[in-house]
C-alpha cells in the first residue's frame, strides 16, 4: 500500500502539471478523490492491514490526501486569477478617455406645479384629500347642485362608465365625499387628474389636472375667499402680481367668480400672450351654494364655506410661459429638459 500511495501522489503530480482550466482540475480531483477514485480505491484496503502496519500506513494515507487537497486548491487559486487577468485585459478601460455623459432626470412641470401648490396650501393650514377617478353622477352631479338637463351631464361632453358612474369631470367629488364624512371646520384641497371629451389641441386635452379648494366654517365671507386667493397668487407668482374677481355662474357657488392674475408676460401693459388685456383667467371660485351644504348634512344657517377650483395646467403655462398644452404630454425631453 505504501507503493501505491506513492504512485498515487507521483502521478498526481503529472497530472497537476498538464492541468489548463478549471474542468480539467474537477475531472483530476474526481479522478483521485471521488467515490471510485484512485486514492479511495487504495483506502478500501486499509482493513486488511495489522494493528502495527494501520497507524504508519493511515499517516501516509493522510499526507498523500493531504498533498492532494493541497495541489487542487493551488492550482485552483491560479488557474482563476489566469481567468481574470485574462478578463481585465480584455476589457480593459483607458481611463484617459472622455467619459459619458449621464443625464439627470427631473420632475414633470406639472408635478412641480402640484408641489408648489400644495406647499403653499399646506402652509395656509389646509389638509389634502384624494378621491376615486370613477366616481358616481350623484357626487359628480346630483351633490353639487347641478340640473339635470345641463350640458356637462351629455354622453358627447363626458366620459361614463354606466348610466350613474363615469370618469370624474371634475375634482369637486372628493369635497363632497369630505363633507359627507368629516362635520366642520374644513380646509381641504383635492388636487388630481378629471376627464373631459374634449378635442386634443393647444388648449384643451380630453385628461388633465385639477386642484379644487374648499373651506367650511363659521362666518366665512367673501373676504376670506379674496384674501386667500390673492395669497396664493403672490406666493406663486410673487409679490408684484395683482388679481382681480369678475362675477361669473356657477352652479354649486352663489355668488360666484372667476379670478384673474396680471399677465406674467408684460406685467399687465398689454400684450399678445394676454390679448393686451394685461390680464390672464386663472381660476374660478365662490361662496358654497346652500343647497350644496343641505344635501351634505351641513346646516347653511350655521356654517358658511368657500370653495375655488383650479386647472393646474392653466397654472404651469401662465407660470413658465408655455403655450401650447400638448407640450406637457407629449413627453418630448426638448421640452422636459428646460425644467431640470
């Protein structure tokens, strides 16, 4: 047995020495130390042996496996360190080289403009809300006081799901789910993307972007509605901007408005952008109509309330200068990228 472990380890050796990848090396391993392998083979004998013979023959055996071992794990160190300067040479980079270029994203100009406005709200003390896109007539319609042979209720001007439930054409919903949840005070704003069946073009898109405010207290005036209006003007547009209310309709205010901003463009002298009116309509608003406060078990006695609506893509072609809506959907990075 001594021979043979001798030759064992001999040839070994040989083999080691014509190794050349790392396959070869599992073969020879399996070869010398698998289950039918040489080395184990020569083990199997090992009973044979005398008690004297067994302890010399068993320190050998140890020394050849260990030798063995020894050898598979070196060759195996260096075989994978040939692989990797074979790869890095391979792919190997002249750092000398001008680099890349990496582009950074940034936020849509409409969701710059949400943050801005929820920002300035937030610090007016309002909450935010949110509300189902599919949402039922009776909230979209019916809760806001609106008649049954208005246009707005049209299947050619709105987009319905079924007979009572479409896709939103307004954020106003959410402010009447509020209502009907939370008693007051409240001070909400419910930004968020309404449907209409409009033709795509400059001005007008069949999905865009509201933000609608309501405020439900005691003793709220048309002052409050001015007040706050004009503040969140100024702290979008600066302190320089003038705003201005004409009396308008609608159907879930009385009296109703709409708020003009002096134009960004000439600063209210007059000029093409603004129709050399100096002015630009920005948002429409109101005193909440009694009727709408009555169907949401609010007493109009009592409580008082304000509400206005804002179109946000309104708000981010007067504040940046855009004048053309398609422009903020048609992801084109030209475009997108004046924003970063």
């Amino acid at each position: 047995m001594q021979d043979q472990l001798k030759e064992i380890q001999n040839s070994f050796q040989q083999k080691l020495k014509e190794i050349s990848d790392i396959q070869a090396l599992d073969d020879v391993r399996v070869q010398y130390l698998g289950k039918k392998g040489k080395f184990t083979a020569v083990m199997k004998g090992m009973g044979k042996l005398s008690k004297e013979e067994r302890p010399v023959i068993g320190k050998m055996a140890n020394d050849v496996r260990t030798a063995i071992e020894k050898g598979l794990s070196q060759q195996r160190n260096q075989l994978e360190k040939a692989i990797i300067e074979k790869r890095m040479e391979k792919e190997a980079l002249d750092v000398s080289l001008p680099g890349k270029l990496q582009t950074h994203g940034t936020l849509h100009p409409l969701n710059m403009i949400i943050e801005d406005l929820e920002k300035i709200f937030l610090g007016m003390g309002f909450s935010i809300e949110d509300g189902p896109e599919i949402e039922y007539s009776k909230y979209n319609f019916d809760a806001l006081n609106m008649p049954k042979e208005h246009s707005a209720r049209d299947f050619q001007e709105t987009f319905y799901y079924t007979n009572d439930m479409l896709l939103r054409t307004q954020t106003s919903p959410v402010q009447i789910r509020t209502m009907l949840k939370e008693k007051p005070p409240l001070r909400i704003i419910c930004p968020g993307r309404v449907y209409r069946a409009d033709e795509i073009d400059a001005t007008h898109s069949p999905v865009f972007h509201q933000m609608e405010g309501l405020v439900i207290d005691k003793n709220i005036t048309m002052a409050d509605l001015k007040g706050t209006l004009d503040l969140f003007a100024k702290k979008l547009f600066g302190n320089d901007i003038q705003t201005k209310f004409r009396p308008h309709q609608f159907y879930f205010t009385e009296p109703s408005a709409e708020m003009d901003v002096t134009c960004f463009k000439c600063g209210g002298k007059g000029c093409r952008v603004c129709g050399n009116s100096g002015w630009i309509e920005l948002l429409g608003c109101g005193m909440v109509h009694p009727n709408v406060l009555r169907r949401c078990n609010i007493d109009p006695d009592e409580y008082s309330g304000f509400a206005f609506g804002i179109g946000l893509e309104r708000v981010a072609m007067t504040k940046y200068g855009i004048n053309d809506l398609r422009l903020l959907f048609e992801n084109d990075t030209r475009f997108l990228s004046q924003f970063n």
